[in-house]
C-alpha cells in the first residue's frame, strides 16, 4: 500500500463547486481506499492505495467527482515520498517564514526555466520564486492574496498545458504528515 494526497483545484470557493469533505471521503473509500481523510475544506485528501499510480489514480478521482456531483474537477495526486522530497528541498527558510508567505505550486507535469523565463524576477522582490520537481516554491511576504508575483505566476498563458494548484506552507507539512503512515 502506498499513501497519497489528491489535491482538488477550485472547489468550494466564493459558493461554487462544493464538494462536502465528508462526500469526498466516502467517494475516495468506494473507489476501494483505504485510511481516506481529509484535510480543510479546500480540496486535500490523503489515502491508502494498493494499485494504480499517480495518473491514474487522479484520473479515477475526476471521474468519481464528475458522476457524483456533475462537474469536472482538476486533480493532481501524489505520494508521501514526493510530498516529503518538496517540503525538504524548500529553497526558502521556511521555519523562519509565517506559513502565509511561503507557499507551492504543486504541476501536473515538470516545468522547464524557460516557460517562465520573461518574468522579470527583480522587478517583484522582496517576492521571490523557484522552481522544484514538479512545483514551484512562492515566497510572498505580504501573503498570496496581495502577491503581484502570484498574480503574474498564475496567468493562463505561463501555466498551458499543466494543472496548477497551490498550497499554503501549513497544508504543504500537513500533508507529509497525513501520507506518512
């Protein structure tokens, strides 16, 4: 059995696409997991898997929601060994953050430098980001909602082709918490 965090993109926000977490549990069990928790009410549950890999198993989630509640639904999973990986290779002192300014884009896919090469990094300091394993680490010190980096970041064009949903550094060490058994 291996343990994982599916990561919903956009559900319950400003009233839309509400997905109750008690739902999303017994959903997750009826698909045959085991250990199902959830975690906030942003779209974070963590299970036990004994088939199947991280494609798969978010593509099984998708359609599980997409029956159930009539809408599609971006997910991304992934296992606790990659969780750890992100949050032990965060290029910021994170201990020394508020968990507000630190957060991760968690992708669908690697990303190369170059997609985000004409972002003028200094032009937005004291705001900073990097690139890891599939993410990419924000650091916001006046938070995400009041970020210009984030908002720039997050702009259709730069994140083509991936889905892309970020974590608050709190979720990001939850969820190495929850997937590691």
């Amino acid at each position: 059995m291996t343990t994982y965090a599916a990561l919903l993109r956009g559900i319950n926000v400003g009233g839309s696409r509400k997905v109750p977490m008690a739902d999303l549990r017994g959903l997750v069990e009826d698909l045959g997991h085991t250990d199902v928790r959830t975690y906030l009410q942003s779209g974070q549950v963590t299970f036990a898997a004994g088939h199947g890999d991280e494609e798969s198993l978010a593509a099984e989630v998708v359609g599980a929601i997409e029956k159930r509640f009539g809408f599609a639904v971006d997910v991304i999973v992934r296992d606790h060994a990659y969780l750890k990986a992100i949050a032990d290779a965060c290029p910021f002192p994170a201990a020394e953050l508020e968990a507000k300014q630190l957060h991760v884009t968690y992708f669908s896919a690697p990303v190369e430098a170059a997609r985000l090469a004409e972002i003028d990094q200094a032009a937005y300091l004291p705001e900073e980001f990097r690139l890891g394993d599939r993410a990419l680490y924000l650091y916001a010190p006046n938070g995400l909602g009041r970020s210009k980096l984030a908002e720039v970041l997050s702009r259709p064009r730069l994140n083509k082709g991936l889905i892309a949903t970020s974590r608050n550094w709190n979720t990001v060490l939850k969820l190495v918490e929850m997937t590691g058994g």
